[in-house]
C-alpha cells in the first residue's frame, strides 16, 4: 500500500507534471467515466458524473494517504490502499486494463485511477472533513511536538507497532515507514507506548520525520508491482530484510507478525524489554 511518501510523490507528480505528463493544476474535466461503481465510495455515478464535468483543478495536496484534489466547491478525494495508482495519459493512448475510473480533461489527456485489486474508494464531497475528520495530526505538524507526542504515547497502553499504524494516532504511517522509524529509534516493535520515556518518545517522533523525509526525497519506494518510481526500497534498514545483517551492528534482521502484519526488526539494536527503560 502506498504510504506518506509515496502519495506525496504521486501528488508533487500531478501538480507539477512529468516526463510526457502536463501538470494538473488548472485542468478543465471534459467528461468521466465510472467504469467500476465501487470505487466510488460517494456519490453514485450518475450524480459524480454531473458534479465533476466542468470543474477545475485548483490545488492538489494530500492527508495522511489521501489525495486531494480541490475544485471549485467540491472536493475530490481519493485513497490507493491496497494496488491503487494514478496515471496521467493522453486520450489517445489505449485503454489499459484495470481501469476504474477516468476524469477526461480538455487538454487531451486524462487522469485514471488504476486500482487491479479493487480497494481504492473516491469521494466527490462538499466538506472533506466528513471523511478525513477522524485522522490524527500529521508527522510533519509543528503542533505535534515531542512533548505532545509522548502525551499521546503514554495515554494508551498499546504496543508500538500497530499505534503507529493507527491512523487516527498519527496519519501516513504504514508498515514500511514504521519499521524503518521503530529500527532508527532503537524501539522494539511489541514495546508499550504507555512505557516510553520522554527522551525516547523525542527520538521516535525524529526517527519518524527522518525516514518519511528521506522517503519523499526518493520519491517513496517500489517494492511491488503497484507504485513505481521511487528507490527508497534501495536504503531500507530493516523493511523487507529479514536475515540480511543490521546495517547498524550486522546481526541478521528478524521478521514476526503482529497483528497479521509483518513485522522487520534487529534483535540487537531493539532488544524487547517489557518492562520499559523508564
């Protein structure tokens, strides 16, 4: 699933073009087509077609793993989850397969969400609160600072893993980044969030916004066969390593699974002590 990192990159691509691709900002959609209706969390079709044809692409940001695109009075939302990507093409290329939906611009190029695995949703909506509401703060807020972020820590008692991945917590964390940023701090995935120090609390939140920085400075990573472009996945230290040595100490990565995730970590580096480290 694409995470922070990779839908930020999507999201710089889009407003600013590509190689071959014009930028989306002020682009006019022409017509759309809604060629998988379940992909189409709100509205229904008919009522999305007759919102959309005519609006404008004013901006094009994102919140945690969404993207946003902002037209006039309306708001378009949409979230990649497990296979989703965006491609924009000229109309005269041929359809590829696994198309769910087209905006159709009067440029001559179209926007299309590709999505072969199904679970990408898009909302045309009036106020986006409705859906992005519920989110916690981003990693990069000014506001979350590491006083603030060890208070959120130690007000559950859940393990780190899966409150980082939580993203009413914290939003664009997914299971890549949170490895990366649990090794960089030193954490054991299975620690307890109600036992983190405030000098570990600071250093996780660090890690966090170093290895979701570096990741965009790559353009996210391409480790399957959903997102390509970037080369994170060229400087992992423990996602997707298992039994390769710690680029820290050398002793071999393990993978477990928690919470039906799999789970990278250095069994030196991140030693599990249940007790905390106070």
């Amino acid at each position: 699933m694409p995470e922070l990192p990779e839908v930020e990159s999507i999201a710089n691509r889009l407003r600013q073009g590509a190689e071959h691709q014009p930028p989306l900002i002020g682009a006019r959609v022409l017509s759309s087509e809604v060629l998988w209706q379940k992909s189409l969390a709100h509205p229904s079709p008919e009522i999305f077609n007759r919102l959309v044809v005519g609006k404008t692409i004013q901006a094009i940001g994102r919140r945690g793993k969404f993207l946003i695109f902002e037209l006039e009075n309306l708001t378009l939302l949409i979230h990649l989850r497990m296979s989703g990507d965006l491609w924009v093409e000229s109309v005269e290329r041929p359809p590829a397969p696994h198309r769910r939906l087209i905006l159709n611009f009067h440029n001559d190029y179209r926007l299309t969400f590709h999505d072969p695995r199904k679970f990408g949703r898009v909302w045309l909506v009036e106020n986006p609160d409705h859906i992005l509401g519920e989110l916690g703060p981003e990693p990069f807020d000014s506001g979350l600072t590491a006083e603030v972020f060890h208070q959120k820590l130690t007000q559950v008692r859940r393990q780190l893993k899966p409150l980082l991945l939580d993203q009413r917590f914290i939003a664009g964390l997914g299971n890549i980044y949170t490895d990366e940023a649990l090794h960089c701090a030193a954490m054991h995935p299975l620690e307890l969030s109600n036992r983190v120090s405030p000098a570990q609390a600071a250093r996780l939140l660090e890690c966090i916004r170093a290895v979701l920085a570096e990741g965009i400075r790559r353009n996210g990573a391409s480790i399957d066969w959903v997102y390509r472009g970037g080369d994170f996945q060229n400087y992992f230290r423990v996602y997707k390593r298992a039994g390769l040595p710690c680029p820290v100490c050398g002793m071999p990565i393990q993978r477990i699974t928690i919470g039906q995730r799999g789970t990278h970590f250095c069994p030196n580096c991140q030693p599990f002590q249940p007790q905390g480290r106070g």
